[in-house]
C-alpha cells in the first residue's frame, strides 16, 4: 500500500508542477484551474500501471440516494455560514455581496472541474487504496493530511498556516468519509459535490482565506463538523471494525473484519 501512495503522490505532485507550467506558458483562463487535475491524471495513471484493483471510477448515481447529494452539497455550504460571523468578529469584515456578485455559470462550471480533478485523485483512488488496510478514522487522517500538503502554494503563507490547512482538510476528509464510506459506488460523485461546496462556500472570503488567523478559524470549525458527521452518520460503529477490501466497489469481497 505505502508504495503505491508513494508513487500516486510524486505523479500527483509532478503533473500539477507540468500542468501549472503549461497554463502559465499558453495563457489558458485561471477559470479552469488546470493543475488540479495533477491528482486525477496521477490516478489514472496508477490504474493503466498497476491494474484496477477492483477500483472503478464509474459511478453509482442511485446508491446512496438524493438526500445524501443533498447533504454533501449542503453541508459545506452550512461550515461556510458558521464561519462568517467568527471571521467577521475574529479577522476581518467579509464583504458576501461581492461574494454573491462574482457567481457566474462559467465560474461554477471552473469549480465543478477542479473539484473532479482533484476528487478522481484523493476520493476516487486514494481513499480505497487505504480504506483496503486502515479503519475510516485513520484513512480521513491520511488522505486529508496528504490533500492539504499537495497546495504547495500555501507554504509561502508561513508553517502555522500550512499547520491549520492541515487540521481543516482533515476534518473535510472525516466529514467527507462519513458521506462516502458505506456506499463506494457513490463515492466520486459525493466527493466533487462536497468539494465544490468548500471552494463555493471559501469563495465568499475573498483574500481572508490565506490568512492564518482564519485558516485556524476553518480548521476549528470543521474539525467540529468533521467530528459531528462522521459520528452523527454512525460510520464508526459501520466501519472501523470491518476494513473492505479493494475490489469492494465490485460488489464481491464486501468486507474483511
């Protein structure tokens, strides 16, 4: 397993670097943000080099219902909203009607493919490649950790911001695990809808989300929320004590306790 992570981060890490230099060097609209799919094409490529694994990427739209969908949407809509009076109160005014006026159809179209660059590489490969020999608490550990020091470009802002970037992708990644966990087939859909939530939700905050001040606010919050879903839809007591198996995702090998 830790090769294979291994192998999967340095491509990720490597083709964001390659596709940051080709945006830059052909002058592509920051719309579409093209180095966000570093994980996703890392991911693709761990799948043509070392087999599938019993991975799929295809999608079970009707597995885990529409209110599910709902929720992974929702949910970090709900984290923005609770983070704005804190940061309001603790940082700086957020100004969410200039927010609201840069919503545009191309700017969530940009968002949306971001989100499924990324969430093909952290959700759709790495979270059932460790979910196979860890239990949920410590895979969410893991790839949230692992998600938040891939933005490489967050170091310029100093160590304890990076500290606190760490500690908010880690709850993101519980509360996302709570959401996918028990329905693998479901679990890429689930994931972009809930990234696209975080990136709408932090789009409100303007420059104030590369401020340590509140990037520990974030991190205080979903750590909370974090905590809260992934107890609340009872993955523990589902989970932690029966690690599926890789090839879960094809409906054989469900569980291995």
């Amino acid at each position: 397993m830790f090769k294979r992570i291994t192998i999967f981060y340095v491509a990720a890490l490597l083709l964001t670097i390659l596709l940051a230099g080709l945006q830059q060097a052909t002058g592509l609209s920051t719309t579409f943000v093209l180095p966000q799919w570093g994980p996703g094409l890392a991911a693709l490529l761990m799948l043509l080099l070392f087999g599938r694994d019993g991975l799929s990427l295809r999608p079970v739209w009707r597995a885990p219902g529409v209110g599910r969908y709902a929720v992974a949407l929702a949910l970090p809509l709900l984290g923005a909203a609770v983070l704005w009076p804190l940061a309001t109160r603790f940082v700086a005014p957020v100004d969410l009607a200039g927010g609201l006026r840069g919503l545009s159809p191309l700017w969530l179209a940009g968002m949306l493919f971001g989100a499924l660059g990324e969430e093909i590489g952290w959700r759709g490969y790495l979270q059932p490649v460790v979910r196979g020999r860890w239990n949920a608490a410590a895979t969410s550990l893991l790839v949230g950790a692992l998600w938040a020091l891939w933005h490489v470009q967050s170091w310029a802002n100093g160590p304890l911001f990076m500290a606190c970037l760490v500690a908010a992708l880690v709850g993101y990644s519980l509360a996302i695990t709570a959401l996918i966990d028990d329905v693998p087939g479901a679990r890429l859909p689930l994931a972009v809808l809930f990234h696209l939530g975080i990136n709408v939700g932090l789009s409100f905050f303007g420059d104030l989300v590369s401020q340590t001040g509140f990037m520990a606010l974030n991190a205080a919050v979903w750590l909370g929320l974090g905590a809260v879903s992934y107890t609340h839809l009872d993955v523990y007591k589902r989970q932690s004590l029966c690690r599926p198996r890789l090839k879960s995702d094809s409906g054989s090998s469900a569980n291995r306790c």
